[in-house]
C-alpha cells in the first residue's frame, strides 16, 4: 500500500515532458473556436459558471463569511449565497472574485503547465471541484460537477500522458478565452439595461465606483491573464 501510494503521489508531482507545439496551437485554436461559435459556447459555459461561482465561494470563505450554498442551473446560470456583514472588504471581495475567477484560474494552470506539472494541474482542478461539491445545493448543480469532475479524474487516471497533456492545454486555453466573453457579455447588457442586479451593480452599490469600471477592471484582468497566461502556454 505505502509503495502505491509513494508511486501514486511521485506520478502526481512528477514532471511532464511538454507536448509538441502543435498541440498547444491546436489546443487554443479549439477552445477558442468553442468560446466564439455560439453553439459550443452554449454547450460549455456551464464551466465557466463552475469556476465563477466557485471564486465567489472560495474568497468568501478566506475572508471569514460564512457560505451557505451554491446553485448551478441549466440555463448556465449561477448562484452563490454567503452570510455576513453586508458591507465591507469582504462582501466586495467576495462580489469581485466571480467574474475574474476562470481567468485566474487558466492563469494559474498556464503557471502550472509552464512549469511542467500537468497532472498536479488536473489534480487541483479535481480538488477544488470535490470542495465544491460538498456546498452544492440543487441537483442540476450536482450532475454538473460530478460530470466535470469524473472526466477531469478519467483523464488524469487512464489516459496516457500525451492525452493529458492535450486535455490540460484545452482546459486551460478555455479558461483563458472562456473568461473574457462572459464580461464582454455583461458590457452589453449593461448597454441595454439587462443586468441590473449584477456582480458590477451590486460593487457599484458597494463602493459608489460605477460599474462600467468594475466591468472595465474585470476585463483588464481577463485580457491581461489571456496574454500572459497565452505567452506561458506558447513559450514555457
């Protein structure tokens, strides 16, 4: 058992060599055909719902509230609840995390692949999913993250290097895209008067800065984890 488990944990932090760089351009030009063809994107924002509600419920917890509960609908939809103090560094930290947490998130995964670790990438990203999990309150939000969680875990577990390290590069290079087409979205509602309660209205509400600039800031963000996470992907 203990010689299992040593071997199990050396193949987990274990260095992977890097994929051909064909794969890495074939990679991202994938999932930004996904993000930009409005079927795909239908199809998969449902991750990216993921990682922005569970940014929510992850800075909410470092900064002392308490979370109660996080919904994920089909609609790719998404809510997190907290309880706490309804002003303060923390509820506008915790309002501020969603929009930027998939961009982040393949922000720290383009790190991680830049560093040769694509299986202690797959295995955070299983992590957090389990942590995540434990906090879902509908049914539809259950399925979802199991679904996610199961393919992460057969692909980390089954599949051979060269398919994990094709399937690390997709994932991060959605992220990367995924998270900027949700803000360019919510610039265009707000342009037609669609997104009155927003994370941006409930920060404006918060702070008295307008939410056009925390949409602004939130896109910034995401651009600028695009072009370095990008450059990492590209030239490790």
């Amino acid at each position: 058992m203990d010689t299992s488990l040593g071997t199990l944990w050396k193949n987990v932090i274990g260095l992977q060599p890097e994929p051909p760089l064909w794969i890495v351009v074939v990679t991202g030009i994938a999932a930004l055909a996904v993000v930009v063809y409005r079927p795909g994107w239908h199809a998969s924002r449902g991750v990216v719902t993921i990682a922005h509600e569970g940014g929510h419920a992850l800075v909410a917890l470092l900064t002392g509230r308490r979370l109660e509960g996080i919904r994920l609908h089909s609609d790719t939809s998404g809510v997190t609840l907290t309880r706490g103090r309804p002003r303060g560094l923390g509820m506008i930290l915790t309002a501020a995390a969603g929009y930027v947490a998939p961009s982040l998130l393949g922000f720290g995964g383009a790190w991680l692949i830049s560093s040769s670790r694509i299986t202690v990438l797959l295995w955070i990203m299983i992590v957090l999913l389990a942590g995540m999990l434990v906090m879902i309150r509908n049914f539809f939000g259950v399925v979802s993250i199991l679904a996610t969680g199961g393919a992460l875990f057969a692909v980390s577990w089954f599949a051979p290097m060269d398919a994990q390290g094709a399937a690390a590069y997709l994932a991060v290079w959605f992220l990367l895209f995924g998270g900027v087409r949700p803000i360019t979205e919510l610039w265009s509602k707000r342009s037609r008067r669609q997104a009155p309660n927003s994370d941006a209205e409930q920060l404006a509400r918060l702070t008295g800065v307008p939410a056009l600039l925390w949409v602004a800031l939130f896109l910034l963000i995401a651009v600028a984890a695009l072009a370095v996470g990008g450059y990492w992907l590209v030239y490790p």
